[in-house]
C-alpha cells in the first residue's frame, strides 16, 4: 500500500500555490493528508505533483469578523476544538469537533481539507450547510465566494474550480436572541465516519417562541441538506413536539436516501428523522439555559 | 528529494522520494523500528508518532513534509539502555500489552495525553486512545497503565513535603 | 501427575511478564524489523474476479522497469513446488500461492512481482497485463451445495469437502420419548482475528550451505516441515527462526502459502526476498478470514426444561481453497453439549467450498461458533417454557460431583464447578439489582436486555479432529518441549520451540522453572533456538501452552533437580532418599549442615568427572518432550475421541441498553466468571480474557467480511472492517474460581479463547432478552446497528408502538 510516485511542492504563498495548481492539470493540493494519503496509498488518487499547504500561515487563523466567524483553510481541526472564539461564538462548531475522527486525524487534519473533500458524511460540511457558512477560494489571482449551499454537489464533488485553493470559510454568527445548538450522529463505532447525522441552531426569544432555527442533516445523502419546510414551520412559533415529527418526516420524504455497507436506507431516512427531532430538542433546551448574553 | 528530519532531537538527512511516508522513513532510513505499519490507510494508529507533541499518524505524512518538525518516537522517550519512563514502567506493571505490536504507539498517545493533562479521567483515558486499535487485550490493562502512570507522575511532581 | 506441590512461590503470584520490556521501548523484533543486507520486495498481483480463468499474462512492461527483478506466476512457481498441506483428503482441491490457470476468489494471487522497493514492486504489479475470462461463481454455502451450483473445484466433483454425520448415543430414541421438541437457524458471519500486524516473512537461500533462512510472523504447526515439502528440501535445509515476536494472531498467521513464494523466490533469484503482506493483501487474500456458519439445531427436551439430545448440522463456507479450516468443524466435537448434560447428539457437518477468500484457523478453532449455537437454543428452550433462562440452564449443567464426565461424543470432562462459578457472579454482580436496572431501563423507554452466556474451553490442544475428520491422518501425537541448560557459570537456560504471539510464553517457562527448581524466575534465560536445534513443538494452538509448554518445562526442571540430588547423594555418600533438595541446593536431611550448594554442584557436574556418579551423562543439560495428557488415541469407528486434556470454564454475564430509535446497542456492565485452573500468571489470564471479550464484542456487533452479490468482498479496509476501538470495549469485571485439573502438573488449564468463546453468545441473549418484548429475535452474527434498528421499527410498526417517542 504505497502511493504512486509524484512530485514535491510546498509553495510560499497562496498564489503560488494556485501558479502550481494551474500549472499541472494531475496537481493536487495537500494540507492534512488525512483523506488524500489513504486515497494515495490505496491508489485510489493518484495526483502527479502535491502542492502542500498546509504550512501557508496566512491560510491558518481563526477570527471574528463583521459578524461572521473566518476560518483559514489550513487552520488544524484541533485548533478549532480548542479555540475559546469558537466555544463562545460558534457552539455548534464546536460540538461537533470532537466527533470528527480521532485526536491524532485532528492534529492534522484542516477545516479546509474536509469542506474540500466533501464527504457526505463529514461534521463540518454539515455545519458550514446548516449555519450557512460562504467558502472563499482564490483562482488565477482572484478571489470568489461559494455559498455553502452550493459548494457541495455529491459525494467528494464541489463547485470549487479546478485549479482553486480554498482559502476560508466564514460563519454567520447569530446575534438575535438566546442561542441554542444540538448535534447527533450515529456510527457504528463511537469514531467512525456517521451513517446519519443531524445539527441544529435555534434562537428563542423571552417569551420561548422560535426566532430563529437552522437544521441540517448529514451522511443520508450525497450532500448535506437543509430541512427548510421543519425550519420555516418552527420559526416564529413555539415548538410543538408532536407536530415536530411529521414535519420533519415529511421533509425527508422526498429525499433520495444513501444505502450502503454499513446502513440500508430506510434506517438512514428514519434514524435522520430521529436525530434531527433530538438535535432541534436539545438546541431549544439549550437555548433556553444559555439566555442572551452567552452570543 | 533530500529532507531534514529531527528525530529524538537529533537532525538526520535523508534521500527519499516524496512518496516515502514518514513511517516508511523512520523504519528503512533511520532504523527505528518501534512504529509500525498496521493499515498504511490511518485507522490502527499503530504509527502513531509525535509531531510537535501531537500524537499523530506517521502512515498519512510524507517524510518531505516533516522537515522542522520535532518528532518523537518511542526511542525517544526510552530514558536510556535498560531504563523505562514513568510511562513504560506503568505498562509492564499493569501488562498493558500481549503481542506489544500496537503498545509503542499507544505509549506515545498516552505520552500526548498526560503532557496536556495530567489528571485525566478514564473517559479522557478511552478517548485518547480511541484512534489506536489494540487487537489482543480489549485496553482495559491499557487504560490501568495510563492511569497508573498519571498518578505516579503527579506523585513525582508533588513537592516530598506534602506527604507524598 | 499430583506430584506438584500445592502451594506455590511464583506460580499463581502477580508477577510482572518479562516481554514487556522489550516492547515497550520499541524493540520487539517482528518480522517486519529484521533487516536482511540485499533485501528485495514482493508485491502481489491479484485476480479482481470470484472466478475467472487466467487466459494471458504479459509481464513486458512490468520487466522493463528499472529496479524490478522478477515476475513470477502460478504455472512457474507450481512447476517447481508441490500443492500445500491440505488438511482432508482432498486431492483434487490443490491449493497453491499462485492461482495456476484458475483463480477462484476476487483478490487471489495470480503473479508476484519482485523489485529493489515495495513502492516500485506496486509499480511495476500495476503494469502486469493480465487477461482473463471470468468463470460461472458461487458464494452462498446452501447455493453451493445445489446440484447445479458452478464447481469452485471441477476436478474435485462437488463443492463438499467433508460431509460427515456423526451419531452418539440413542438420538432417535431421545427425541421420540421426549415430550417437546425446537429448531432453530442460527448464523455465524464471515469474520476473524485479524491482528493489526499483517503476515510478514523474509527468506534467504546460501546455496552453499543449502540452507533457507526463514523469519517470519507466524503461528503453525509443523511449518518447517510443510514450507520445506512444498519446496521439495529436505527440512534439514529449512532453518526457521524463533526468535521474532508475532504481532497478534490469534490462530490465522498461518503463512504457508507467502513462505512457500518466498522460498522459491530467493533460491530462483539468488538474494533475500520479503514479503509483507499489505492490509489491502491481506483482507483479501491473506491467511485473513475465519469460519462463516450456518446452523440447525433441534433439541428434544422434557417439561422442566432438560434437554435429552440434540441435532446439530453445521454448514461451513471455507471459501476456495480447503486448508486446515475444514477441521474447524471437528474441535467443536470435544465439546459438543458445551457444559450441559445432553446426553445424545446427532452432529452433521459439512464444509463447502465457494468463490469467497480462504478460510484459516481463528481462536477457539471453531467452537465459538457452536458455542453460540448452543446458547442460542438453550434460551429458546426456556423461553418456549417460560422459564428463566438461568434455571433452564442450571437444570442442565453439568454438576460438580459428576466429573470427570463423558460426554456423548467420547471426550471426558477434566473437572469442573459450574453452578459455583455462576453463584459467584451473580453474587459479584447483585443479579436482582441488574434485573431492577434492566427493568428500570425498559420503563424509561430503551430496549434492555440481560445477556447470559456458558462456555466451556477446551485447552490442551490435541490434533483428535484430524484422524478423527481425516481417516488416512493418523496423527496422534502432538508434542512440545522444553531444554534446560546450566552452564558451567551456573546460569540457567531454558528453551522454547516455537514463536509467540502475546501469550507471554518466555514468562510461562520462566515461572514453571522457578518453581520447580526453587529459584527466582529472574535468573532462568528463556531462548527460542531456531528450528534446526528445536525440540518438536506444535506452537501455541488449541490453548495449549500452559497445559503443554508449562508441562514441558516442568517435567525438564524435574529432571534437572532429580541430577542435582543424584550428584549430592553420590557426593555427601548419602542415600538419594535422605538427599533433599531446596533451593539450588541439596542436603543430607537427617544433618542438614552437610550440603552442596549451586555453584558446588554446577562444577561436579561440568569440571568434576571424578565427582559423578558412574554412568552419569556430564554436563547440565536436560530436556523433556510431552505428550498430550489423555491425547494418543485414534477415534473409535462411531467417531468417540478424547479431544483435548482440559475444559476451562465461563460464565459470562451482561446488561445491555439499545435505544430503540437507533438500534444501537451498548454494554452498560460486563461480569465475566472464570475458571481456567490455577492460574500460572495472573496479569496473562486477566489479559487474554479481556482480549477474548473484546474479540468476540467484534464478532458480535461489528466485524463481516461481508461480500457483494458480483463477489467482491466489501469490507478491505479497516474502514469498513470494524475493530472495536477503546470506546467499543466496556470495563469488564472478573470473578474467578479455581478448579484445578486432574491432568496437569499445576491444575492449570487453557486461558486464551474463552472471552472469545462467550462474548458473541453473550451479546446475542442480551439482545434478544431486550428484544423479547416486541416479539422478535436476532439470530445471525454481526448484530449490525442498522440491521437492528431496521428490525425494531417493523417490530414496533406491527404491534402498533408509536415511534420517535423521546
Ligand atoms: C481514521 C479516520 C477517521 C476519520 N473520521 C472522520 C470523521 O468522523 N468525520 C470527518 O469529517 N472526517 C473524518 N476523517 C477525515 C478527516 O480527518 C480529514 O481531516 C478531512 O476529511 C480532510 O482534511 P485534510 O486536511 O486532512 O485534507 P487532505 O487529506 O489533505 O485533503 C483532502 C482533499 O481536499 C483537498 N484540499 C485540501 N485542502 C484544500 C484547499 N485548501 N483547497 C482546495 N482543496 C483542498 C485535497 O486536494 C484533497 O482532495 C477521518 C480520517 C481518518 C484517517
Ligand atoms: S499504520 Fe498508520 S494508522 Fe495504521
Ligand atoms: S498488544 Fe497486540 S495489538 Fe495491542
């Protein structure tokens, strides 16, 4: 299991990076390896040049900005576990960190690499769909923005070009009202990759009515998807659990569901509903226990 | 492709392909053989070797990436011919290994652990060494060796006055 | 054999095991490390279909590469090798490291390259040209069986290996005198050991000296002598070598096939060739898979729950090739009825052939499986009943004062103490207060289920399945030794004849031989010759190195002691009777003053000619080869055999919750009895049990090689093939119990398999105790999350529960 010969580049500066990328159309960037190397291994990906990122310090930050939250593209996943910022200001990123492979994968493994994977299955592709995050990628000397809602396209695709390396992605930090979040996912092993998984943002006002609510599911499909219907029937109403369900259900309906090894797909599409009702649950009882200061 | 490598504090060159994994690196060019290959895919963690502290796979770097960086491998930590850590004195104490093919590995990621917390719980114990999977003893004397360990290096750290 | 004292210094105490310190530096020495000057490396081209025939291989481009030394194929390699050991009489099912003209397994090695590095070897395999045409497959073992079902062997005429019914005692009688009677399909999947060292062997041929020099990670019996067969040497010519530690077996490293390749690799090619089998080689076609299952079992029992006799027919997929595997069928017969008093059985088993990966040896070798088998239906006889289901088998165990007992299948029950051990965990585990939880669990909405599991290991490891399976093997020895060599300084050796796997071998004869020689352990060097200055041994199968290796050293150290008092007595000119020995040293017992030290008698023996006894032999040097206590018996023509000198005992005991919305289970308490004798060291049984536990929660909830339907093996990946990890593994608590064996010098028995042998049979009561409430039950090995949760909605669906209740 050893990776097919390719070249060495570990360039300075982002634009090299992408001169390197545009330069060689069998490039690939590098920055964890935490996917790319097992892919490579199994010759699964068989790149001619890697372009290493992965030490480009202006691609690793994590700061508050204009009301959004940026992260650098090569920012290590455990960095952002442990970051204070995100604690504070983005818990929903925060909870699902530790939930992404082991301590030795995040100590490499980047935010960047992941969102650019796109694993239907990956925690912080759910949370950049659920909180609407924009991903910011530089091409030829130019910048442009993706929402996330159209940077996933299937399993491993992305609407990133070609010859891009992804840069950033920003967070919507929400300011109106007590922030609430709740995350599930289910996987065969505590570690694994999750068959299914679900997160939520809510805000309440002082009065308990749903201001505000984001709801994402993960690993039932090619993509992270939104449940839009389960948000716009919930925001600006108080929950009501029992009609929460079928509305959920019937958000998932019509979803074109994975079945693979591990999980058929009725039990994806049942479990999805399971998790998303638990994940909206536990972001209002947390909203209300946090109360407004806390964003 | 020539890279600097800093193993065990010493600086070592080394003429490898980029396509050399730091594991394959550490075992064939320097001859230290205490990590070892179990998946060459990054689920066992039977490479796991420090970086900067960090436990990490060795089996998904490639040697060309790890120049300037400190790495720690099991060698390393042996304090000296016939002398045993803190650390590797608590797992021949508990028998925290059978076929010892996982244990260097799981030393190092309990070595990552009790460097940034030195009072961990089992929960953190378990958590720690989740990503390294041990075939032969279902952890438990595994999970005994670190919490031993972690008590007997704050035993060691506690000034004698306090009565310990 | 009760010669042995009863009390003890070293043996029993909690003594550290001196492996570990080599490995918790990093410098165990496994295959892997051992770096042969001028090296050359396989890798393996293999076959990407369930069959195919092999029509064309172009190895132009692959040989044009510079650094690539070789390509060799099946038709070569066959043409100058004989097929490897088969353990029937098979001899229309050849099996050979190289798939000549057919291969039958998607991942079957088909050409082996060789080149300067692994990494060029993968190069150069990629460009290998193979054309193949893809053949008729069968997976399925009941599809295999069907009269029209595509032969995996056509030359063979059938995909039967064995098909062999066995008949003790009056098992039409039985069921016709008994007033009920119950069936059940039980399945074990596709799973295995797999240790996180892959196989890995190095080989180097001096034609010269005409000698093959072999290291590798292996765990077999008579390898020397099967490598230098198939190689056509003489096995003087064939020098294995002990001394590298084994990073996990378990029973698969088998190995043959990859040394045979080796070996004729490094005499064709002149220099030394490895290979180490990567995981992607090794999940598909290395020594890697394990026994896949089905049973039918129907019992005849009485009103109160005894049963009289039982049906048992296994069906067993061994994939392409047959191997040892078929005989994994035939240890269960040594404990046929588990701990219970069946007192006829029917037992059918057959072991088919399929396009699926080879079968090996895996821990318990096969009795794991039945084992499961056996507990499965015990639980349903109480629960057609409605009995408890640890009355139903109290009812049925065995009882203390019966041993030592027969069983119906001709093997006699050491000793034992079954209802103590089962008292004693409940005692340990407050059973009304796991109950109470269990029942709180329920009334707060999860499935919960207590998981009750009986085992019995046989330990001892003789070879009775082969002569018993095979009538041309008429095998029924089955040896292991040990040397004990003081030299003229007075430092002790002792030896051992075989590699290890973890089980703390060099720590086992290093406390027996303290014991018995009185003496430190610290002080015995224990070595690993290699197998040219070996005395036999059949290597750490069939949980057999307590019984046999312990056995061995022991009787050595008897020796030793019994020269040492023979020197004394000459030399104080007392006779041997008054002569005692402690301690290193021997005195005269009726003036005690009057005594020869260590060092005193070390130099008679080695400088002092004039000293010794007449007819001494000179020197320190005694060794002592050992027969299976009770083996030495073919079987008698209805099939009775003694199968193994000594059974272990387990009782395991498990609470587990499964949130009814997932499926997914989890172990919230683990009790574990266990009786395996006196216990040599306390740190080795307490780990093996704890490894077996944690192996057999694998078997039972997370590891398949599961197939699709075109026959490509799913999972060969350790992403897609679950270990259990730390988070998988609960704490386990252990309750033990001593019941010393009859046939040993210490009482010891076997300790390795029986966490293995329990686990599974223990998650699936657990699992279906939660299940019973909504009517159904789980019958098939892994327990998969989503099976599971699957499973539970249509049950909830049917009887109108309402689910996504929180
Ligand atoms: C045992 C194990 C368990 C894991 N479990 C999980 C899990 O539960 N959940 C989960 O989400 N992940 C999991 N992962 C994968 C995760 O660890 C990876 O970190 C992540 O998927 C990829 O990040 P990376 O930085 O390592 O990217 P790399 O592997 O370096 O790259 C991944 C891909 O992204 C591209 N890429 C990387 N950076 C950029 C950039 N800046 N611009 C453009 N393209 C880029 C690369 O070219 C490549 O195609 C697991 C991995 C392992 C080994
Ligand atoms: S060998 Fe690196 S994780 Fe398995
Ligand atoms: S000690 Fe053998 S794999 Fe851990």
């Amino acid at each position: 299991m050893k990776a097919a010969p390719f070249e060495y580049s570990r360039p300075a500066d982002i634009d090299e990076a992408c001169a390197l990328l545009g330069g060689d159309e069998g490039a690939r960037i590098i920055a964890g390896g935490q996917t790319l190397v097992p892919m490579m291994a199994m010759r699964l990906s068989r790149p001619t040049r890697l372009i290493d990122v992965s030490r480009i310090s202006a691609l690793s930050y994590i700061r508050e900005e204009d009301g959004h939250l940026a992260i650098g593209a090569a920012t290590r996943q455990c960095v952002v576990e442990n970051d204070p910022i995100v604690a504070t200001r983005m818990p929903l990123l925060a909870a699902v960190m530790p939930w992404i492979g082991h301590a030795a994968t995040r100590a490499r493994g980047t935010v960047g690499g992941s969102l650019a994977n796109a694993d239907p299955a990956a925690e912080l592709a759910l949370v950049a769909v659920t909180l609407d995050a924009t991903l910011t990628y530089r091409e030829a000397g130019r910048n442009g923005d993706i929402p996330a809602s159209e940077f996933f396209i299937g399993p491993t695709i992305t609407a990133l070009p070609m010859a891009a390396c992804l840069m950033e992605v920003r967070f919507p930090i929400w300011r109106d009202g007590h922030i609430g979040v709740g995350f599930h996912e289910v996987s065969a092993r505590r570690s694994d990759f999750a068959f299914v998984s679900a997160a939520a943002q809510v805000t309440v006002d002082e009065d308990g009515i749903c201001r505000r609510i984001a709801i994402g599911v993960g690993a039932v499909t090619d993509v992270p998807i939104r449940l839009e219907r389960v948000e716009q029937e919930l925001s600006g109403n108080r929950p009501d659990a029992a009609r929460l369900r079928p509305a959920i259900e019937g958000a998932l309906a019509d979803v074109d569901v994975t079945a693979d090894l591990h999980a058929s797909a009725p039990y994806r599409r049942r479990v999805a509903a399971t998790l998303a009702l638990r994940a909206i649950t536990d972001a209002l009882a947390s909203a209300k226990q946090r109360g407004p200061d806390a964003c | 492709m020539r890279v600097e490598l800093t193993v065990n504090g010493a600086i070592h060159g080394v003429d490898v392909e980029p396509r050399t994994t730091l594991l394959d690196a550490l075992r064939d060019n320097l001859g230290l053989t205490g990590a070892h290959a179990g998946c060459e895919h990054g689920v066992c963690g039977a490479c796991t070797v420090l970086c900067d502290g960090a436990a990490v796979r060795s089996c998904l770097m490639f040697a060309v990436q790890a120049d300037g960086i400190a790495i720690t491998t099991i060698e390393g930590v042996t304090p000296g011919p016939g002398e045993l850590s803190i650390l590797q004195d608590a797992f021949c104490e508990t028998h925290g290994m059978q076929c010892g093919y996982c244990t260097p590995a799981m030393i190092l990621a309990a070595h990552a652990l009790l460097t940034n917390n030195p009072a961990p719980s089992r929960g953190d114990i378990v958590d720690a060494i989740s990503g390294n999977i041990c075939r032969c003893t279902g952890y438990a004397q595994i999970v005994d060796a670190i919490a031993l360990a972690a008590e007997r290096i704050r035993g060691v750290n506690r000034p004698p006055e306090a009565g310990a | 054999m009760s010669e042995a004292p009863r009390t003890f210094r070293f043996v029993s105490s909690d003594r550290r095991v001196r492996e570990d310190r080599r490995f918790v530096v990093g410098k165990g020495r496994f295959a892997a490390d051992i770096a042969v000057p001028g090296l050359r490396h396989v890798a393996l081209v293999t076959c990407p279909y369930p069959a195919a025939r092999i029509v064309g291989i172009d190895k132009t481009a692959a040989l044009a590469m510079p650094g690539v030394h070789y390509v060799l194929d099946g038709r070569e390699l066959a043409a100058a090798t004989l097929p490897l050991a088969a353990g029937l009489d098979t001899p229309h099912v050849p099996r050979r490291p190289l798939a000549v003209d057919i291969a039958r397994y998607a991942g079957e090695w088909v050409v082996a390259v060789v080149a300067d590095t692994r990494a060029l070897a993968e190069d150069a395999a990629e460009r290998v040209k193979i054309s193949y045409e893809r053949l008729p497959f069968v997976l399925d073992a009941e599809d295999a069986l069907k009269s029209d079902a595509p032969l995996v062997h056509a030359g063979h005429g059938s995909n039967v290996l064995l098909d062999r019914t066995f008949v003790w005692g009056e098992v039409e009688r039985d069921f016709a005198e008994s007033p009920r009677h119950l069936s059940l399909r039980v399945k074990w999947g596709r799973s295995s050991t797999v240790p996180i060292e892959t196989f890995a062997v190095a080989a180097s041929w001096d034609p010269w000296r005409e000698m093959l020099d072999v290291w590798a990670s292996i765990q077999m019996p008579k390898y020397p002598d099967q490598t230098a067969t198939a190689l056509k040497l003489p096995a003087s010519s064939v020098r294995v070598h002990y001394d590298v530690d084994v990073g996990g077996s378990y029973g698969v490293k088998r190995g043959i096939k990859h040394t045979v390749l080796v070996g004729y690799l490094t005499k064709r090619l002149g220099f030394p060739v490895r290979l180490i089998e990567d995981r992607l080689e090794n999940m598909r076609g290395g020594d890697a898979h394990g026994p896949e299952r089905l049973f039918d079992v129907d019992v005849a029992f009485d009103d109160t729950g005894v049963i009289r006799s039982m049906r048992m027919r296994a069906l067993d997929n061994v994939g392409a090739y047959a191997g040892r595997s078929p005989f994994q069928l035939g240890k269960p017969v040594g404990a046929i009825v588990g701990p219970y008093r069946i007192r006829s059985v029917q037992y059918r088993a057959i072991a088919v052939t399929s396009n699926k990966t080879v079968q090996e040896a895996v821990r318990a070798f096969g009795q794991s499986p039945t084992n499961y088998a056996i507990e499965r239906i015990i639980e349903e006889v109480a629960n057609s009943l409605g009995l408890d289901r640890l009355e139903a088998r109290r009812r049925n165990l065995i009882r203390k004062e019966e041993f030592p007992y027969l069983i119906p299948s001709g093997s006699t029950y050491d000793s034992g103490d079954y209802h103590t051990v089962i008292d004693k965990v409940l005692a340990h585990a407050d059973y009304g207060a796991l109950v109470a939880e269990r029942d709180r669990l329920r009334a707060g909405g999860m499935l919960a289920g207590i998981g009750l599991a009986t085992c019995l290991e046989p330990s001892g490891g003789n070879s009775s399945f082969e002569p018993l399976l095979n009538p041309k093997n008429t095998t029924t020895t089955w040896m292991d030794s040990c040397r004990i060599s003081v030299d003229a300084t007075g430092a002790i050796t002792a030896t051992m004849h075989t590699a290890s796997a973890g089980q703390g071998h060099e720590t086992l004869v290093g406390t027996v031989v303290g014991e018995t020689l009185e003496l430190d352990p610290e002080r015995i060097r224990v070595v690993r010759p290699d197998s040219l200055s070996a005395l036999p041994s059949n290597s750490p199968v069939g949980s057999r190195m307590a019984v046999m290796l312990g056995g061995a050293a022991f009787h050595a150290a008897r020796k030793l002691r019994e020269k040492l008092v023979a020197i004394a007595s000459h030399d104080l000119g007392v006779p041997l009777e008054r002569a005692h020995y402690r301690e290193g040293g021997v005195f005269d017992r009726d003036a005690p003053e009057r005594r020869l030290g260590w060092m005193d008698l070390v130099t008679v023996a080695h400088r002092n000619f004039h000293k010794l006894p007449p007819d001494m032999e000179p020197g320190l040097s005694v060794s002592h080869v050992m027969q299976v206590p009770t083996g030495g018996a073919l079987p008698t023509a209805d099939g009775r055999v003694q199968m193994y000198p000594c059974f272990s005992f387990e009782f395991h005991l498990i609470l587990m919750a499964i949130d009814p919305e997932l499926g997914k289970p989890e172990i919230r308490r683990y009790v574990v009895g266990h009786d395996c004798g006196t216990v040599i060291n306390p740190k080795i049984v307490h780990g093996m049990t704890m490894g077996g536990i944690a192996h057999g929660i694998g078997a039972a909830l997370y590891e398949e090689f599961a197939y699709d339907d075109e026959g490509q093996l799913l999972a060969q990946s350790f992403m897609d093939y679950l270990l259990p990890s730390s988070h998988e593994v609960p704490p386990v608590e252990i309750v033990h119990h001593v019941t010393p064996s009859p046939h040993t010098v210490f009482g010891q028995k076997g300790s390795g398999e029986s966490g293995y042998l329990g686990a599974p049979a223990a998650i699936a009561s657990a699992i279906n105790d939660a299940l019973k409430p909504l009517g159904i039950s789980v019958n098939t090995l892994p327990i998969k999350v989503s099976l599971l949760g699957d499973m539970i909605a249509a049950a909830r669906e049917k009887i109108g529960e309402p689910q996504g209740v929180e």
